[in-house]
C-alpha cells in the first residue's frame, strides 16, 4: 500500500467514524459508515484483489458522511428517492477528492474517484461496474438480514431483482457463493426465477 493511499484511507475513516449512529460489530459499538468502509474494503480485496489504488479509495469513501444527507429531509418515493441518491453520489465524491488532494494526490485522479462513486458509464465502465458489484455484494452479504425484517417480501423481491440487474456475471457468480440464511435464499431464488 503506498503511503498516500494509507493516508486518505485514514482519513476516510476519520470522517466516518463521526457518524453518530452506532452498530454492533464484534461485541463493540462501532460508527456505522466506518463499519460499512472496512466492509467495502474486505469484499473489494476479495472480489476484485487487483484493484486500482483509485478504485480501493472509491470502496471505502462510497458512504463517506452519509448521515449528513438524510433521506428524510427529501421527498418520498421514486422520484425524491434517485435525487437523494443523486446528490449523496456528488456528495460522496467531492468529499472524497478533498480527502485524497489533502493526501497528496492530483486532481486527475480525485476527478476520476468523482467518476467512480456517481457511477457514471455502469456496464460499460469496469472500475464503475466492479465498485457496483462490491457496493451489491456488501448489501447482500451484510444488509438484507436486517432489510428483510422491515420489508415486505413483494418489496424485497423487487430490490433483490433491482440489485441483480445492476451486477455483472461476475458479481452474479460471488453472489451465490455468499453464506445466506436459508429463507433469505429462497428468497433470492425466488426474486430471480
């Protein structure tokens, strides 16, 4: 790892662990976005262990502060939803390449994590599609657990088939390697029957 990946790994993880909003990990209280940062890290390293220095900085900043753009304050449904996203992919990128020009980094390269983390050009872009295989594999592995418990299973069918039309055959394949309870793959399986 070279010196100033290092640093702007730290200092993502700096700003995350400002999260207010706790969760449980290996018996501790742990801030949630930092906890979801080591989580994209592990399944990037796992998925994709060739991956670009730019790539690993856009794994670990795709949630950067993410708390402080609620949903809330947007408005609900479909359409409130994409601008929520929207702005928070902009978010996430500006703060990220603030970091990573603090870290010493060019302006080339912060634009281009800018790039990764609105995943402009998914599907035809590889490091968009690759983070978009992490960021799917992360949420699989990590959040339909909980998720299930809140949603109805007509709603979680039609985001698990949303999440499957955003992968690639290569994420599809990690995916069904993962280690589901068994009525959550059912669950899968039958989202994509």
């Amino acid at each position: 790892m070279s010196a100033k990946l290092e640093v702007v790994l730290q200092l993502i993880d700096q700003a995350n662990n400002e999260d207010p909003n706790q969760e449980e990990w290996q018996g501790q209280p742990v801030a949630k976005e930092w906890l979801y940062g080591q989580r994209m890290s592990q399944c990037l390293s796992e998925f994709a262990p060739d991956a670009s220095e730019l790539l690993q900085i856009a794994a670990r900043g795709q949630h950067i502060q993410r708390w402080s753009i609620p949903r809330s304050d947007y408005p609900e449904g479909r359409v409130g939803y994409k601008h929520w996203r929207t702005e928070l992919g902009k978010f996430h990128g500006e703060k990220t390449a603030e970091l990573m020009l603090q870290a010493g980094y060019r302006d080339e390269d912060a634009e281009r994590v800018k790039t990764l983390l609105q995943k402009k050009r998914l599907k035809q872009d590889a490091e968009v599609q690759a983070l978009e295989d992490v960021i799917c594999l992360v949420f699989l592995d990590h959040y339909l657990a909980p998720f299930a418990e809140k949603h109805s299973e007509p709603k979680l069918i039609s985001i698990i088939q949303k999440t499957w039309g955003k992968m690639s055959e290569k994420g599809h394949e990690a995916a069904l390697k993962l280690n589901f309870a068994p009525d959550h793959l059912a669950l899968i399986q039958k989202a994509l029957a």
